[in-house]
C-alpha cells in the first residue's frame, strides 16, 4: 500500500483566536460582571480572546463577526456604545475590518459606518473620520508552541541547527525541529526554536533575542500570518530549497503561512518495550529496539468524549480490521480508527469499538484481542516532538518570576520545563537554569530545586494534559495565581494546554 499524501488539517477554532490591542497598549475585554466591553487590561488571557466568524473577505478587508469564549457578539449601537450580546438583525454586529500596512486593523460598524475605537479604558463607535485611536493591533490567541505551514508550497518550516537556517521542507509535522515559540514583546515577535535560538533578520539563527530578532505580524482571519522587518522586507521560502529569509519580491503569496499549534507526536512500547511500529505498509507491530519515523503517530484526541485516533507517519490511521487486526490503513471518518482511551500511571491501555483492549500477539501483531486489561495491555507512552512544555490554563501560563518566591500559573510570558524521561509516562521537570522543580509541604512549587522529581503526565486531549505530582495529588491553577498540587480529582482547572 503506498504511502497517503500528509493532509494539514485545518486550524481549529481555538487556533483562530486573536486579542485586539488599542494604541494605548490595552486589551479589547468582555466584561461579564460588569456587562460591559472595555479596553483596560494589559496582558491577553480568556476574556481578551475573539473569534472571527468571516462572512466575506477580500485581499485588503474582510467582513467578520467578533465572538467572545462566552458565546456572545460585539456589538455596536446606533448611539454609538459597545455592548456584547446577540446579534438582532442580519448586520448587527457586523464589522468591515481593514488590514492595514503597519499590520494594524481598523473595525468599522457595517451599520453606522463608525470605527471601534478606545480611550484607553472605554469603547465605543462614535467617529466616522480614520485616525490612530481607531489602530488595532492583533495578536494571535492561540498557545505559544505553534508550526507555520506553507500552503504555497504545502510543507512545514523546520530548523537546521547544524547550518542555523531555517527551512520550509518538512513534509509532515513530527519532528520536534518543526516547532516554534512565538513570543510577543513591544508589538513585535521573536520566533524561537526548539533548541532556544531565534530567526534573525539576517536570516540565521542566533542565541539571544534582541531588536534583530524582532518581526511585524501581519495577521488575517483564518489562522493566516505573514512577519516582515517593517522596512518593506517580508519573510518567504527562497531558492530550490526553501530557505526563510527576508526578501522584497515573494511571488503567488509565498509570505502566507497557516499558524497553528503545534502537534502532538507520541511513540507507543510494549511491555518488553519494542516500539509499536507500522511495517510492511500497514501491519502494526510490536517489532523495532530503535525509533523510527514509522513508531510515530499523531496523537488525535476529542476532548468532548474519551476517545482516541492515531495518525501514522504513512498518512493514515491505526483501523481495528478483520480478524480484530490493528493496521495502518484508516481513513479520519471511519469508526474503526476510533479507541477509548484509558489511563493507568502514566501508560495508556486501548480500547477498540468492539470492546476488546488491544493487546501484543505472540508473533508481535497490535491487535484487538483481549477482554480484559492487564500489564500487557498497557503501552508506554512518550512525546517524540517535545524536548520541553510550555503549560497554559485557565489564569494564564506557567512561569516564574523574581517578584515571586513560588512558581504561578498567572503568567503572560511562560517558562520552558525541560522534560527528562525517566519511565514511560514519567518525567523529570527541569527549571530553565539547570535545577529541577521542588515541591514544598503546602503542595506549591519552586523552581531551584536540587533533586529531580517524578511527575506521571496523562494526555487528555490533542494538545491537553493533566499532571499528577510527586505528593499524590493533580497539579491545578489556583484564582490567585500560585500553582498548587491539591486536587484528588481532575477540575478545569487541573487540564493544561500544552
């Protein structure tokens, strides 16, 4: 069976998300408690984040809808307030966005032909004449930890640290070298690699941030971003093999990427800890000591229900078949491709839409076979594109700071924690100066510990996960921005994105 052309699947909704900052420097907000809509916070967390819904678009502006996580509409009235509800009429909360060259928007009501504007705390739509207090900057909602697909040229960027380049010729997201973390600081953005070296206007990778680092975001509904140095150079593939470097004359809309998050790729081992792996096109087996590019798959999960798809490396999905067979040959609708998801100490145990757990045949074969589960049932799992994770909750994301003693959970800038596998499912945390995550009697964190600690980390969803800490208990974001390992049962407040 030959190999299935990789399909990018497209963005979902919590990838298109954007936070619209005023030229004040502050946040559109949905104000639920007070039943307003203002423009006073200064960081971008849940109730700053907006879908676009799109009704027309084209190159320059687009017609959009501004929906907040609550479910509910911008909207502009006729004597110029700006409210939040549902929408009365066909063009009640319709807005004309413009994208403008200084990668600003500017929203203009379709009814009253008025733009969205802000004093720095209120908003309304008082003013028919264009000027810089009608500026809106977006900024993109989705987690930090994010790939850029080319649709031009249909593959991913990926870094080369062995020439400090950056190149889009990844075919398929698995590598942990396709993944990037956007910071955003003064308006600008810094794209830093896997290993913490940053693109650079010069276009190589270097070790420290810096004003040569720094890029402009233009940003269109639909998850569609270019970055460019703001002195009419724009970042795009370039020569036969695709380096990304800065350029004045990118052709058919080379400068577009898709900006997405960033996928999760697992490898699965038995309990004699072979790599589940598909050979011989599609059989999947229990077979390979090393880890190839055919132990990986894409770890696909709904969060709204417990179960499981896994996207092979081939392009398709483990099937349960005939005979209660695992191959590598689904399709993303079929019912077969479908497993419960299971946890038990950090390994996964699956189970097949005919009830049966899979389980490893004696001649080594993944199948559908077993009516009850036990320790040859369960599959060591571990990330197999992530050196590192970057946590965000409810409150904001996980990081530290010098004005606390105590790791929080508040954060508009993230730390990096170090994964350091030591069993299947288990980790070490590893702060970024070298020292290890420690954790003290009130069940809080610090940061420069000495000892390494074990962590059981349980996926429970396609970029969601829960974290079960060295005392027993789930680790959560507390209201008051401290992070705290308290919970018996997983909360909200107990799932990462990650």
């Amino acid at each position: 069976m030959a190999d299935l052309e990789w399909i990018h699947r497209h963005p979902k909704a919590e990838d298109l998300r954007v936070g619209l900052i005023s030229w004040a420097g502050t946040y559109l907000t949905f104000e639920a408690c007070k039943n307003r809509v203002t423009a006073t916070a200064k960081s971008l967390g849940r109730r700053q984040s907006w879908e676009l819904l799109v009704s027309n678009e084209l190159d320059a502006q687009a017609v959009v809808r501004l929906k907040s996580l609550q479910g509910l509409y911008l909207l502009c009235e006729a004597d110029g307030t700006v409210c939040y509800g549902r929408p009365r009429t066909s063009h009640h909360g319709c807005f004309l966005i413009r994208f403008h060259r200084n990668s600003k928007w500017t929203l203009q009501c379709i009814i009253s032909g008025r733009y969205l504007e802000s004093d720095g705390e209120d908003v309304f739509c008082n003013s028919r004449v264009l000027s810089a207090y009608h500026m809106w900057t977006p900024r993109p909602a989705l987690h930090v930890h994010v790939i850029l697909y080319s649709p031009i040229y249909r593959s991913y960027a990926r870094a080369d640290h062995t020439v400090g380049r950056i190149w889009v010729d990844a075919a398929l997201p698995c590598l942990e070298e396709c993944g990037f973390l956007l910071h955003f600081q003064d308006g600008c953005y810094h794209l830093e690699t896997s290993t913490h070296h940053f693109l650079s206007r010069v276009d190589r990778l270097v070790p420290q941030r810096s004003s040569q680092t720094a890029f402009h975001m233009q940003v269109r509904p639909r998850g569609i971003v270019a970055l460019c140095d703001g002195e009419g150079g724009t970042l795009y593939p370039q020569g036969s093999r695709l380096l990304l470097g800065l350029g004045s004359s990118p052709m058919r809309g080379e400068e577009w990427f898709i900006l997405q998050h960033f996928p999760t790729w697992v490898s699965l081992r038995s309990k004699s800890r072979r790599f589940i792996s598909v050979v011989y096109d599609a059989e999947v087996c229990a077979a390979s000591e090393r880890l190839t590019p055919m132990s990986l798959y894409q770890y696909e999960c709904d969060t709204e229900s417990p179960t499981l798809q896994l996207r092979s490396a081939n392009g398709y999905y483990l099937a349960q078949r005939r005979h209660r067979a695992v191959t590598a040959d689904g399709h993303p609708l079929e019912s077969d491709t479908f497993f419960r998801v299971h946890w038990n100490c950090g390994k996964l145990i699956l189970q097949s839409s005919n009830g049966r757990f899979l389980t490893i045949a004696s001649n080594g074969l993944l199948m559908a076979n077993a009516a009850n589960p036990g320790p040859n049932e369960e599959l060591g799992i571990q990330f197999a594109n992530r050196p590192f994770l970057i946590l965000r909750g409810r409150y904001g994301y996980v990081g530290s700071s010098s004005e606390h003693d105590l790791i929080q959970c508040n954060m508009d800038q993230p730390d990096c924690i170090q994964l350091l596998p030591c069993h299947q499912g288990i980790y070490h945390f590893q702060a970024q100066g070298g020292s290890f995550w420690s954790i003290t009697s009130f069940g809080t964190f610090r940061p420069w510990g000495k000892f390494a600690l074990n962590f059981c980390i349980e996926l429970q969803g396609s970029n969601l996960l829960t974290v079960l800490a060295p005392n027993g208990f789930y680790i959560r974001g507390d209201r008051s921005g401290t992070l705290l390992a308290d919970s018996e049962d997983i909360t909200k407040e107990c799932i990462w994105e990650f």
